[in-house]
C-alpha cells in the first residue's frame, strides 16, 4: 500500500467527496467499497453510510464502477479493465476501454506498451485484459492477457456480385470490400450497419441493422450521425422534464427590457434564435459621441439546472451538429426552438449584456441582469442588409437598424486597430427543396450584417470574460494559442516557392499573417494561401485557464453568446449568474471538473466539425454525380507524392488526380514547393494551381471524388451509376506509385 494510502488510513472517520476521489485516484490496486472502508477505518453504521455516499457520487457523476465493483472516478479508467484495440500503426498501439458507461464523457484512447517478444503483435479489433495507469494528460496500458477477439462494427452499403454480396464501407479511407456471411433484410444497394467477423485474411461481415437507401434524401447526415456515435435522441424522461421547466414563470426580480425594440438577425433558415441586439446613442456625458447596446442571450441557465437529467444530456451531447437537412440539438426542441428560442412579439427569459461603447469602438463598461425580452423583429441577414442599403423597405430601418449599424462602424474601426487573423474563406451553402433534394451548392455569401452580428457577439463574450474575472470567479476559456514554430517553418518554406518572403525572427502576430495576404494580392493563389495560413493556426479550445485568443487578438476570451447549442456557453452563463448572484441555476463545478469539463466539449465540438464536414462532402459528391464525365474548372488543393487533390471552383469537394493518370512521364514530389515536376517537359502541378479537369468518379456515400486529366491520359474506369451499384474504387495504393520520384525533406 502506498504512503498516502496509509496516510488515509490513519485518519478514522467519514471520508469528504474529495478524500474518496483522491483515494481511489491514488491506489495502486482496485478500489472498491471494503477497500474504502478499510483506509478510513469505517465500521457498522458508517460503512451503511458509506454505501450511500457512494452511490450519491455514482448519481452526480463523480465515479463509476468497473466489473467487480471497484471504483474509479468518472472520466477515468478501472485499473484493471478491458480494452479493445483500434489503431495500430507500426510499434504505436492505441486501445480504448471495452465497458465505458460515462456517456457525457468521449472514452479515452490509451497507448498500449506492449512487451517485445511476448507473442504475436496485436491488430486492431484484438482484445486485452490490461493494467492502466494515468501519465500526464493521457493513458497508458499495459497488456496482461490476450483475449478473445470481438466484433468490430462499420458503416457500409451492399453490393451484388456474381451472386454474391459485399461491403463497400463509407469511409475514404477504406479501400476494401468485405464479402458478406449474413445480410439479413439487406438489399443490394442498401445502407447497413454490420459487424466484422472472422480473423485475418479472412475477414468478413454480418449485417445487424438496415438503415435504407443511401443516396435518398436526408440519408448523408444519418451516415455521419451514426459513423460519429452522436447521440440524436432524448428519452421520455428527459423530454418530460423539458416540457415540465418550459412551463416555469420567468420568476420575479427580472430586468424588464419589453419596451426596448431588441432584435434578432439570423440566417433565414435558422432553427434556432439565441442572441439579439440593440444599440443607440449615449445620453452620458461622459462616453460623449459613444454608444450604448444591449445583447440578449436566451436564458438557458434558468431551464436547465445543473445536476438534471437536460444538463447530464446536454454535457454529453457537447454542442448541437447542424447538417444541411438538420439539426441534432444539445437540448429538446421544447426549450431550443421554442421556449429558449428569442422570438418577435413573445416574452422570452434572457441573460443580458449591457455595454457602453466609446467613439471609437472601445467597451467602457459593461453590466449583465438577467431580463425579460419582447423582441421586436426576427429579421434575415439578407433582408437586413437589404434595409441598410435601401433596397428593402423595413419598418425599424431608422429606428432600430440604422443605430446598430452605426454603433458598429465605431466596433469594426477598433477591430480593425486590434488587426485580427483575416482569412476570407468561401463558405460552402447546399440549398435543399421541401423533400431534401439538392438544388444548389454554392459559396454563402458573406454581408456586413453578418459581420455586424459577429462583432456585436464578440464584443459580449470579452466583457463576460473581464466580467468574471473581475469576481475572481471560475471563467470557461474559449482558447486560441499562437502557432507552433514548426508549423511557422513549414509556411515559410511553402511561401519561400510563391517567391514570398515570411521572417521566422519577428514576434508572430494575426496582423503577420494578414500581411503576408495582401502581399499575395488577387495573384491565382490567394486562396491557397489563405488555406495554408488557416492550417498553420492551432485548434481552439475549452479550458479554465486563460492563453488569451491569438486569431482574435484578444487576451480574454469567453463564449457566453449561444447556450442553446453550446454547453461550454452554459456554464459560463451559470458563472455570471452565481458571481453576480441572479438567482437561481448558478451553480458551477470544481475547478478540476472545469478543466474535464473544458476537455470533454472541444472534443466533442471537434467531433461535430469532422460530421458536418464529411456530410457537406457527401452533399457536394451527390451533387456533381449528374456531372461524371464533364470538364470542369477545378484548382490544386494538395499535392502528395502519389498524386494531386483538387476541388471545383465554386462548388468544392476533394478529388484526388492520382499519379498514374499523368501519363507516361516521370514525375519529381518537390515537397517543400509543393508540386509534381514532369521530368522531361518540366510540366508543373502546383498547390494553388487553376486547371481543368474531368470528373472522372463521384461517390455520394463516402463523398470522394476522383478527377482526370481532360486530354485523356488518365485511365479511369468510369463510374456504375445503376440504383443499387456503388461506384467503384478505381484507385488502389500500394506503396509509391512507379511514375513518382521524391525530393524534399524524409518523412
């Protein structure tokens, strides 16, 4: 037993909360209820009161228990458990825990330490009996028995072949068709739900659920909701609970702010209304030729309290996922389209943010009250615009648009002094009829209202940062840490073969990068400059702990503008709620529990970001299906030694060019320049390039694309467009293609 664990032995008497936690932390072997009894010398009554404890911390979601009854805390890892491998890739094995009952929590990946010479290397499906422990931020394994080997489920749909049916997985990646030992109801050309069987060559699958047609309507967002594990339905009890808070009074000691003409501008088909604005001219002598606005946020925190079932399920969920087709809310529809949702002419709940605006775009102050709103409109960007440009008549133009419009010329002028990251990205709309069907892909376009809106937003959520910080309180970060040198290295060299010069010696700013675009100018590459500086960026992230925002160029950041579709937003509302007490549902976690918390819902926001991409991909495929075989425009999106992906201008989608469509000629990989060189005409395919290419292949389940030269040195197979014959996989990789050579720096 290890000192602190004799530590707590001596220290008789019903253990606090954290005492268990640090206990079962902390041992170094499993434990459970007689274990806990035993280092705090409990007996008779106490271990009857013990029991309860536990099972409280059980229901609060402060432990679980592993097979045996042993405890471990919540989010962590039994000390002895079971883990099933999913990732191998040379010596690196990674494996993630076979039981995992924490639902609000993404199960860990551990990296498996496994013994030399102890047996046959383990493959991914195989399964372990292992003893973790925890290392700095993540896990490690260390196998004890190799188990029986289980199943393994895919995403796919059926193929008929000769008599016989095969698996053709939804993932790019998957270059393999599985033979098929049971397809159950499955129909050729049906998406299906299977489990692989079998060992090694010999793998094959049975088909457990049939989930339909795959290129119907609405059926590409089902792929990625079930590939993802996103969870897209609520109980019967926690939908009784939503319909039982949304019938609450709005309670008594609320600001009223009825009277003031608050509106929302929103997207068009927005499914939800979270934040509105208001802003007119400052009467305060002081803040003379300043400005004074009001953001309204839905007031979540007041329905959804924490330790309920709405808030269980809400932390689990993370964020809402918005698909072209639909929206897998973080909360029922009863609170987030209607009750929470901030609509014209009805009462609404709102946590609001009250600012002064200095003349030229500083916040002087701010105040949050909790409020009750009557919102005055729910106007479109588009029509909102509209208004302000004179196009469309609107009965608040003067009155309510125009002042906001003005209160942000004096934001926008500050944005620009603080010179944040800039990248001018298309962003890809799919416009759908009444039944799902796809009318249109094309880039949304990009208005003043939106930027309005957005610098409105930003504004609040730094004063709901300074404002917490200012009560010493608990802040939930949204961080932005600047980019990591190596990745710096790699832009200065791409750019060094644009002939663009980027000193690695001067202090990294956002204001860096947006030079180095308006050197590019309107030069073909812009774009992939853009592209590159937006890769070079680190991810954002959750945490209590303050790194500041470097895209933003800002040294306090918190998201406090959207708590209907984030959970990181919800408890920041709970914060300001308990730091400035305004009632009730301001109760916040502890600090370590912040910092899981923080963890848990980027990654989940990172898992939502991966589902809506690869659903637009599918989207885009579907749509250039009805286009195999013309020449389109298309630009050099990336370049690798077996190939070049492209997109189509205008539309997007990745396609890859592979190699040995380049016809006979070798070609040199200049990894630093980015390009393909043809050796004997010194023909370039270059990153950023424009050329035209034939769409050779476009596969609506697993959204790739494949191009082709236009002058017909490719050699591509066509696509089998018949109702119930996927397309093909034409490309197979083994190794680097013959007509490539490598330069640059190793791998």
């Amino acid at each position: 037993m290890t000192k602190q664990n004799k530590a707590k032995k001596s220290a008789p008497g019903m253990p606090t909360r954290q005492q268990i936690l640090d206990f079962i932390t902390h041992s170094d072997q499993p434990a459970g209820k007689r274990e806990i009894a035993r280092a705090f010398a409990l007996s008779g009554q106490e271990k009857i009161a013990l029991k309860a404890l536990l099972k409280d911390m059980a229901d609060e979601g402060l432990i679980d228990s592993a097979p045996g009854r042993a405890f471990h805390k919540m989010g962590g890892v039994p000390k002895v458990t079971v883990l099933r491998i999913v990732d191998a890739d040379g010596d690196t094995v990674w494996a993630v825990p076979e039981r995992w009952e924490a639902e609000h929590i993404p199960a860990p990946r551990l990296r498996v330490r496994e013994k030399r010479g102890k047996g046959a290397a383990l493959g991914v499906g195989d399964r372990i009996l292992a003893r973790t422990e925890e290392a700095g931020k993540g896990w490690i394994a260390h196998p004890m028995k190799k188990l029986a080997k289980g199943e393994e489920t895919m995403l796919g749909v059926l193929r008929e072949e000769g008599g016989k049916f095969w698996l053709q997985g939804v993932e790019k990646k998957e270059r393999r068709d599985f033979p098929v030992s049971d397809r159950g109801e499955g129909q050729a050309g049906d998406l299906v739900l299977a489990e692989k069987t079998g060992r090694p060559p010999r793998l094959t699958a049975r088909v457990i659920e049939v989930l339909g047609d795959p290129f119907a309507p609405r059926s590409f967002s089902m792929i990625a909701i079930h590939r993802h594990g996103i969870p897209n339905a609520f109980s019967e009890d926690l939908l009784a609970e939503a319909e039982r808070v949304a019938k609450l009074d709005l309670g008594k000691g609320r600001e009223d702010l009825r009277d003031v003409p608050i509106v929302a501008i929103d997207p068009a088909d927005a499914r939800d209304h979270d934040d509105a604005v208001w802003a007119a001219p400052d009467d305060d002598p002081k803040n003379a030729g300043g400005w004074k606005a009001i953001v309204a946020i839905a007031d979540v925190s007041f329905y959804v309290r924490p330790g309920s079932l709405l808030d269980r399920e809400a932390r689990k969920r993370g964020n809402s996922v918005y698909f072209p087709d639909r929206v897998v809310p973080m909360l029922p529809e009863v609170l987030s389209a209607d009750i929470c949702s901030l609509k014209q002419d009805v009462d609404r709940a709102a946590l609001v943010c009250h600012l002064r605006v200095s003349a030229k775009g500083e916040l002087r102050s701010w105040r949050f009250s909790r409020a009750v709103v009557r919102l005055a409109a729910n106007i479109a960007y588009e029509d909102a615009q509209a208004a302000i440009d004179g196009g469309l008549d609107h009965p608040l133009t003067q009155t309510v648009l125009r002042p906001l419009w003005d209160c942000w010329d004096a934001l926008y002028k500050a944005r620009g002094k603080r010179e944040p990251l800039d990248l001018d990205l298309p962003e890809r709309r799919i416009v759908l009829d009444e039944k799902g069907r796809i009318l249109s892909v094309a880039p949304r376009e990009r208005l003043d209202a939106h930027k309005l809106i957005e610098d409105y937003m930003i504004a609040a959520n730094v004063a709901a940062a300074k404002a917490l910080e200012a009560k010493k309180a608990p802040v939930m970060y949204r961080v932005h840490e600047p980019p990591s040198r190596e990745k710096l290295v790699a832009l200065k060299d791409y750019l060094k073969t644009l002939d663009v010069e980027f000193a690695l010696g001067q202090v990294i700013r956002p204001a860096t990068f947006n030079h180095v675009i308006a050197r590019v100018g309107d030069a073909d590459f812009r774009e992939e400059v853009m592209t590159q500086v937006l890769r070079t960026q680190t991810q954002a992230y959750y945490g209590p702990a303050n790194h500041g925002h470097f895209g933003l160029a800002l040294g306090s950041y918190a998201h406090f503008t959207s708590p209907i579709r984030r959970y990181a937003d919800l408890v920041v509302h709970r914060a300001l709620v308990g730091a400035y007490d305004l009632g009730p549902g301001g109760e916040l976690p502890a600090d370590a529990d912040m910092e899981k918390t923080g963890e848990v819902i980027s990654q989940l926001e990172r898992r939502a970001m991966e589902a809506e991409r690869e659903t637009v991909d599918r989207y885009v495929a579907a749509y250039l299906s009805a286009h195999v075989g013309e020449v389109m425009e298309a630009r050099i999106t990336g370049v690798q030694n077996f190939g070049f992906f492209a997109t189509v201008d205008g539309v997007g989608g990745d396609g890859l060019v592979p190699a040995r469509d380049l016809g006979r000629e070798y070609f040199r990989y200049d990894e630093a320049a980015q390009k393909l060189v043809g050796e004997e005409t010194g023909e370039e395919f270059a990153l950023g390039q424009k050329l035209k290419l034939r769409l050779a292949e476009a596969n609506p389940v697993s959204g790739a694309l494949r191009f082709e030269l236009p002058d017909g040195k490719g050699s591509g197979s066509g696509t089998d467009r018949r109702r119930g014959g996927p397309p093909k996989r034409a490309i197979k990789r083994r190794g680097r293609p013959a007509n490539i050579r490598h330069q640059g720096k190793k791998r």
